[in-house]
C-alpha cells in the first residue's frame, strides 16, 4: 500500500492533468451515444421511418418543427410540458393530433449533451437496410457486437503479454544474481521492462491506470450488453412479411400468434396456420409465387392435384427476439392481465416486412416500463381486490404502479 502511495505521490501534475483530460474526452464521447440514447429513452414511443407508435414517427422532425429547429426540438425534448403551457402553437397542435398524450419529460433523466446528441441522431439516423435485404442489417448489428467483445479480449491480451515479459523478466534478472552470486560478482542490473519500469515508475504507473481504465470499460460495456441484439433482424427462410398480413390484410396478431394470450411464450405459427388461406392464395404482388411454393414445399402440398401427397420439409423460423434463460417472461401476463398492446415491446410490426427486435430487452427496459406503468383494472379485477385495498390504504391515492405492487423483486423475473 504504501509503496503505490509514494508511486502516485511521485507523479506530477502535468501528466495527471493530462490524464484527466483524456478521461474527460472518453466519458464525453461515451454519454453523447445518440443511437443509445434514443434507444434507451425515445425508442418506446417513437421510430425514425419506422411509422406512428404512441408518438409520432421523428423522420424528418427538423424540417417541420418551428425553426431554428435545434433549439426548439432541445426545448420540447428537455421538457415538453413547459413548451405545451408557453401556448407554442406548433406543440400544441402535435399535442392534439397524437391523442393529447404526454411524451416524457428529459430534464433530469438525461444530460443536455444527451439531448444535443439525440438530436444530432434523430436528424441523422444511419442508413436503413432495404427491407428485402433484411440479412445486412443483421450482420452490422452482429459485427458491432463483436467488434466490442474483441477490443475487450485484445485488451486483456496486451495487459497478460506486458506482465508476462515483466515476470519473465524478472525471472531473469533473478537467475543472472544467482549465477553471479555463486561467481562473486554484485547482482546485476535490471534488465529490458523491469529494468525501464524501474526507472521510469511515474510513466509506467500510468501505463497501468490508463490500460486498467480501459479493461474496465470493456468489460463493463461487455456486461451492459450481454444479449442485448437491438435492431436484431434475421433473414428467414421464406419472406414472410408482417406488412402485407398484419398491416395491409389486417389479420389480427393472435390468430397466428395464439400463444400470447394462453400462456408464457408467443410462439410461432405452424405452416398449417398458413395453409388456411395459402391452399387458395398461391400468388402475391411482391414474390410472385416462389415465396408460397416454400409453404407448400413445407408440408408436402402438391397444388396441381390439390392433396398432400411429397415429403414434408419443416421449416426453421430464426428466432428474433430471446431473452437469456435466467430472465422469466410471460406474454400473457402483460397482454391480458397488464392489457399491454403488441406495440409497447414490438414496435409497429405491422409496418415491417421483415420483423425486427426493437426493443432493448434488457433488465433496464423491463424495469422502467414497470416503475412507470400503472397495474390496469387493479380496482375492478376480483383477483387484485384484497392486495388492492391493502396498496391503496399503502399509497393513499397515488397510481399503483407495476413497482408498488411488488413487480421489481428479483424473483419475479429471476428463478
Ligand atoms: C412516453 C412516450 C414518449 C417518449 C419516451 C418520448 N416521446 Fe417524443 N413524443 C411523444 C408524443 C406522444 C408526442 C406527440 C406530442 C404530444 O402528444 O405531447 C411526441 C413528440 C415528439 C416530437 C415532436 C414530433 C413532431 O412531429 O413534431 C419530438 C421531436 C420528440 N417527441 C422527440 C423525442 C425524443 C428525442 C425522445 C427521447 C429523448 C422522446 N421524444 C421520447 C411521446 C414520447
Ligand atoms: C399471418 C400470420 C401472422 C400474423 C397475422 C402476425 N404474425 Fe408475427 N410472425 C409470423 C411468422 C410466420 C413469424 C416468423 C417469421 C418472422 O420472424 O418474420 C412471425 C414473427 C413475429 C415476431 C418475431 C418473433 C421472434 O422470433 O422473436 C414478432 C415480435 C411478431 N411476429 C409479432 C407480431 C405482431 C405484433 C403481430 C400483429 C401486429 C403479428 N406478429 C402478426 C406470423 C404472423
Ligand atoms: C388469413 C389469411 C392468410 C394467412 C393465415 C397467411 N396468409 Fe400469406 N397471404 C395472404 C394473402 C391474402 C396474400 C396476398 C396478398 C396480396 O395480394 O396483397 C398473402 C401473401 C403471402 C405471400 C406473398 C407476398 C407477396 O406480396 O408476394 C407470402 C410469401 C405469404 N403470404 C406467406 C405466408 C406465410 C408464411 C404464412 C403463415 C405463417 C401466411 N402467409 C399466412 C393471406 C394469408
Ligand atoms: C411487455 C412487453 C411485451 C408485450 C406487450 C408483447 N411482447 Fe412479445 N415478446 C416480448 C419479449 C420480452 C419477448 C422475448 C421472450 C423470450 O425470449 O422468452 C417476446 C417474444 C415474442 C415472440 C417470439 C416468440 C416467443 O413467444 O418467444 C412473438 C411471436 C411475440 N413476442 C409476439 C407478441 C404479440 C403478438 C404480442 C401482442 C399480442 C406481444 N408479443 C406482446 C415482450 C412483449
Ligand atoms: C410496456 C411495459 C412493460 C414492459 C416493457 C415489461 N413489463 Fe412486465 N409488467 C407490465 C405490467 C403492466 C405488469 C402488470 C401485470 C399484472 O397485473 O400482473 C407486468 C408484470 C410483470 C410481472 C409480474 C409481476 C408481479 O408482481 O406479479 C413479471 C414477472 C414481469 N412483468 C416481467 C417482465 C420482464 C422480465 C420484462 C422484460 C423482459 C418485462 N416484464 C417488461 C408491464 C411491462
Ligand atoms: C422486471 C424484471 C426483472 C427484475 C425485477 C429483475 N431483473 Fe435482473 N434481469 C432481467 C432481464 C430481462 C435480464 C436479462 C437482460 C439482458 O439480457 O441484457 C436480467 C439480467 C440480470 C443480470 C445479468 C446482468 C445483465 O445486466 O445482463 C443480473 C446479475 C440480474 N439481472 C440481477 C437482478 C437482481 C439482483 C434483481 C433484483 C434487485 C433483478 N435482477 C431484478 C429482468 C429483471
């Protein structure tokens, strides 16, 4: 201990000077992540050109905003409400148009460099895969993912590879003084990195920090993201597209995915969900027939004579979203009992032609969506009515709120 507080008393103010001002530079690149933020403080209202979800689609926001747009969008995104009650008539007519609902107010939950940051993406939102070309996209959002874990384990090889030579040098040093003991001679010098720690110990106690600052880093944005596939959007093996059944045919989300409302998982429908309307509807607009001949190539349909007579081919759906196994999530707990819309979590589904995650999905999501959102029907629905009486008498009147009623215990979404 000691001989670490006379190493750090030993260095001098410049290069300590120098050294907060390269830390400052890397937290200031690291807290004006627009994408991130608008991820994880816009994305449950809003899309860039992804369509209406409870607040308006931002594409192109700058240029019909009142202008200079920069400083009424900081104003509005800071706090909304206060621009609503100056009478801006710009802001009261979205206001009105979008069901009078309030867009949440930023001041306090994120800084103003966030802000200006978020408008700097939302004006400039990366270029989108064409909707066809679904596997790009995937193998970016992958690739990024990747490229992070990567910087971490290359880190963490340099700092193995600078204390191996260290120890081998040592080991070295050591040897040499048996050797020259035996013979008589004075130990020797120190040699190559033991040698040049030795004398220069202030830069090389920097080295240390400045490496262990940024292992530290790695592996805490390796942690914050485990699993985190935003934007995640496989290709799958036919071009199912959600626009043209859910948005164009409006078919409702639960006749094919019935699982929602039954029980914890969602689930997939099989081909023969398909075949209800594709043994009659062997063309579409967009993939002609070769995307329906893959339905009936699955479950050996033979639309010439009208009867299941070849092989079957099960298909394989790619998973878009999963959650890890430790996390418990239960579909018909949040559509039913919490009467929550398809949209909160997927986004506009109904607007996409290849489903896509948008959501985070992290403990972070999940856990802000309940500290905020009131428990629907808590005071008519039989099966709350006792704990209802005991919260109510609890919280005198205030929302009872998915956290008051118990829902951020770790058990309940941890085994
Ligand atoms: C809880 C949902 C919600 C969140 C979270 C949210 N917004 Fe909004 N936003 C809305 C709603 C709803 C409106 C429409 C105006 C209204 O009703 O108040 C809106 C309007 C806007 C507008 C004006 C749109 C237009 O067409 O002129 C902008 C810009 C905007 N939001 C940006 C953001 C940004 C940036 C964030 C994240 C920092 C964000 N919003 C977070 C719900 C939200
Ligand atoms: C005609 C049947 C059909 C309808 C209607 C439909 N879906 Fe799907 N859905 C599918 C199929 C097939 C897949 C798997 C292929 C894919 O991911 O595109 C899927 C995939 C999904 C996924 C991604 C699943 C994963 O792997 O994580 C979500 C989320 C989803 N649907 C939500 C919805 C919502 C919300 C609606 C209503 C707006 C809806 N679906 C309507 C058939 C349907
Ligand atoms: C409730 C009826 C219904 C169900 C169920 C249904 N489809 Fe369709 N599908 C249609 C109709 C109608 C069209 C033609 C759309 C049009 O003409 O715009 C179509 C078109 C298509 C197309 C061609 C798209 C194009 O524009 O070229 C594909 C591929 C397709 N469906 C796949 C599926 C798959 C896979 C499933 C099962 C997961 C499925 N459909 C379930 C009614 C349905
Ligand atoms: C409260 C958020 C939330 C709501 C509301 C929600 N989902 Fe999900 N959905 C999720 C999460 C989280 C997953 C990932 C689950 C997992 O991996 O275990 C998921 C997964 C899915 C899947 C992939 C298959 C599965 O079950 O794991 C489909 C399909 C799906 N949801 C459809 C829907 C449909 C349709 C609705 C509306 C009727 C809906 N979801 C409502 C959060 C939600
Ligand atoms: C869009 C808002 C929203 C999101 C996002 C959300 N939840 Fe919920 N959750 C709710 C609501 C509303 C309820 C209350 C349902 C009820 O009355 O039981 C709830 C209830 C629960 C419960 C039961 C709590 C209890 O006290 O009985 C669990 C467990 C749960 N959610 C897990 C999750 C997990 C895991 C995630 C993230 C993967 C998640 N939720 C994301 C809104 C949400
Ligand atoms: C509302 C649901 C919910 C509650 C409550 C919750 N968790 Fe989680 N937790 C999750 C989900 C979902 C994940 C997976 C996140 C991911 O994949 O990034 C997770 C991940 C984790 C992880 C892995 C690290 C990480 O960030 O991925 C740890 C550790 C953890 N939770 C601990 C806790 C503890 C301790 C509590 C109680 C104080 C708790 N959780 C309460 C949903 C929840």
């Amino acid at each position: 201990m000691n001989c670490i507080y006379s190493l750090v008393k030993q260095i001098s103010l410049k290069p300590l000077f120098l050294l907060t001002f390269f830390f400052a530079s890397l937290t200031y690149g690291w807290s004006a992540d627009g994408a991130k933020i608008f991820k994880q403080n816009c994305s449950r209202c809003h899309t860039i050109g992804h369509g209406l979800l409870t607040g308006p689609d931002l594409k192109d926001v700058a240029s019909r905003v009142p202008q200079p747009a920069d400083t009424w969008l900081f104003n509005w995104i800071k706090n909304n409400k206060k621009v609503l009650a100056s009478g801006d008539a710009y802001a009261n007519k979205v206001f009105n148009e979008n069901g009078k609902q309030n867009m949440d107010v930023m001041d306090g939950v994120i800084s103003d460099d966030d802000i200006k940051a978020v408008i700097a993406y939302v004006k400039n939102p990366p270029v989108e895969a064409k909707p066809a070309g679904g596997g790009e996209k995937t193998e970016t959002a992958h690739a990024e993912e990747k490229g992070m874990s990567t910087f971490a384990v290359l880190l963490i090889v340099a700092i193995a590879l600078i204390f191996l030579v260290a120890v081998l040098g040592n080991v070295k040093k050591n040897l040499q003084d048996i050797v020259n003991a035996k013979k008589g001679l004075p130990p020797s010098e120190p040699v190559g990195a033991v040698k040049w720690a030795s004398q220069n110990k202030r830069t090389f106690v920097l080295i240390l920090l400045v490496l262990g600052f940024f292992t530290l880093r790695a592996i805490y944005i390796g942690v914050m993201n485990i699993g985190v596939y935003d934007t995640y959007k496989p290709e799958q093996p036919i071009k199912f597209s959600h626009k043209t059944h859910a948005g164009k045919l409006a078919i409702n989300c639960v006749y094919c995915h019935s699982g929602a409302e039954k029980g914890k998982t969602s689930g997939i429908p099989s081909v023969n969900v398909c075949m209800n309307c594709h043994k009659a509807i062997s063309e579409g607009p967009l993939t002609g027939k070769v995307e329906i001949a893959k339905i009936y190539d699955a479950v050996g349909w033979d639309p010439a004579t009208g009867k299941y007579n070849k092989p079957q081919h099960p298909l394989k759906w790619n998973r878009v979203h999963a959650l890890p196994d430790f996390a418990y999530f239960n579909h018909s707990q949040h559509v039913v009992v919490g009467k929550q819309d398809c949209k909160n979590c997927h986004g506009d589904i109904a607007s996409m032609d290849v489903a896509q995650q948008i959501s985070p999905l992290t403990m972070g999501w999940c856990v802000e969506c309940h500290r905020k959102t009131e428990v629907p029907g808590m005071a008519t629905n039989p099966y709350y009515a006792d704990l209802h009486k005991k919260l109510a008498e609890k919280y005198k009147g205030e929302p009872i709120t998915v956290e008051k009623m118990g829902g951020l215990d770790c058990i309940k979404c941890h085994y």
